[in-house]
C-alpha cells in the first residue's frame, strides 16, 4: 500500500505497519487487525479509503446484530460496584 511519507498531523515519518481497530456499535464489539499507514512519531493512523469503507460496514453489522460471519472470541461483561 502507498501512504504519504510525512505525517500530516505532525510531519513524522509514516510506515506500514499491523494494527489492531476496535470497532463499537450498540452493545457489540469488533476487533480487526489491518495494514495501516502509522507515523513513528505521534502514532496517527492512515487508513485506505477501502479500509475505511470495511470498518462501516462492520460497524453496520455490528448495528444490526448481523454477526453471523465474525468469529466469537469471548464475552464482556459489566459489573456493578
């Protein structure tokens, strides 16, 4: 993938690297790990238009309860104190 080779948050220097998004809507919680564009200095991310595209889509499963091709991974729970 081709990102810009200066962060335009801080003017850094931008590698590729893995990450890991989370992704929240309603009471669900996604969690993908994708090649992005990171700056060594700030930490901001550059994600590609498609990229950016998949996380809306998740987020809209995710809205519609429609999880049926996600891997279950675990469960969250709250706790009242």
């Amino acid at each position: 993938m081709d990102y810009v080779e200066q962060c335009p948050h801080c003017g850094g220097v931008i590698v590729e690297k893995a990450v890991k998004e989370v992704i929240h809507s309603g009471t669900n919680t996604a969690f993908l790990t994708v090649t992005a564009g990171v700056c060594l200095h700030c930490g901001e991310r550059l994600y590609t238009p498609a990229l950016i595209k998949r996380f809306e889509q998740v987020e809209v499963q995710l809205k519609h309860q429609d999880t049926r091709t996600f891997q279950k991974v675990g469960e969250t729970f709250q706790v009242v104190a």
